[in-house]
C-alpha cells in the first residue's frame, strides 16, 4: 500500500481507473492492490467506497472489453502463429476453443478472481472467438462480483478492525 498510496492520494479514482483499466486488458499492474489499498483509504475517508466500486467496475468492463477486441481482431493470427511459444498446438487450440463454446461465461466470472487468468481473460475469449454477448454479459457480472469483493470487504473488514483498535 506504501507504494500505491501516494498516487491514489494525488490522483484519486482518475489512478485507480487507470490501474484496473490497464490491468484488465493484460497490463502487468498490481490492480488489485491497488483497490485493496484504496478500500482501506476509503476507511480514512479519503475516498467513497461506493464510488471506488463504480470506478474499479467501469474500468475493469472496459478493460476486459478493450482486450476482447484486441484478441478478436488481433489474437488468432497470433495464435496459429506462435501458439508453439506456449505449446499451443493446433489440437490444444481447438480444445481451448470448445471449452470457451462450452463454458466461456464461467469462465470469464471465474478467471476475474485468479491473478493471471485476470489480465489475459479478454485476450483469450476474443481470440478463440467466444460470442461478443456472452463475454459482455459474463464480463459485467465478474467484474461487479470482483470490483464488490475487493471494494466492500477491504472497507467493511478495515472499519471493523479500526473501531476495534480505537
């Protein structure tokens, strides 16, 4: 938090936007972090929980979005390409791509939640060609689960504990 701080207290949301919008579409960023620290000020009263949560929220659709796009138009030529890099073979690819048909919006909820799979999660919906519709609406809800998880905890659990420590 130390090292986040003092951009959160300069910039407010404008940087938290920014960390989580960058973050979602692949950017290596301690997104979330970066919420956990500015919850925890928002205990202070430095920020409202509630509009952290819509800003993190916004960010992280958008940023999924953006990387969705970036895979869709970009991500399968790639792919083919060098798919071999990660030992992505043709047959790999297609399994990808039917657990995507299959399961890509439980997916896409999911992934929200591990640290990896977060930032790449757009990227790899668009460039197997899941539906637009279904990771849009799977990209709403994870991110609102996430963005409430790790807005309103962090903020519930650090009031608890300062009235505690008074």
């Amino acid at each position: 938090m130390t090292f986040l701080e003092p951009y959160i207290q300069q910039y407010g949301l404008y940087a938290i936007f920014v960390i989580i919008y960058l973050e979602s579409f692949g950017a290596p960023l301690p997104g979330e972090s970066a919420l956990v620290a500015s919850s925890l000020l928002a205990v202070r009263g430095d920020l409202s929980v509630t509009d952290l949560f819509f800003t993190v929220w916004i960010a992280a659709v958008l940023g999924d979005g953006t990387g969705y796009a970036i895979g869709h138009f970009g991500g399968r030529p790639l792919l083919k390409r060098y798919g071999w890099l990660v030992k992505l073979t043709p047959e790999r690819l297609e399994k990808l791509e039917d657990l995507f048909r299959h399961r890509g919006p439980i997916i896409v909820v999911g992934a929200r939640f591990v640290v990896v799979l977060r930032q790449l999660n757009g990227l790899v919906a668009g460039s197997v060609g899941m539906p637009w519709h279904s990771f849009f609406l799977a990209n709403l809800l994870g991110a609102a689960l996430w963005a409430a998880v790790w807005s309103f905890g962090p903020y519930y659990f650090g009031g608890l504990f300062h009235e505690y420590w008074r």
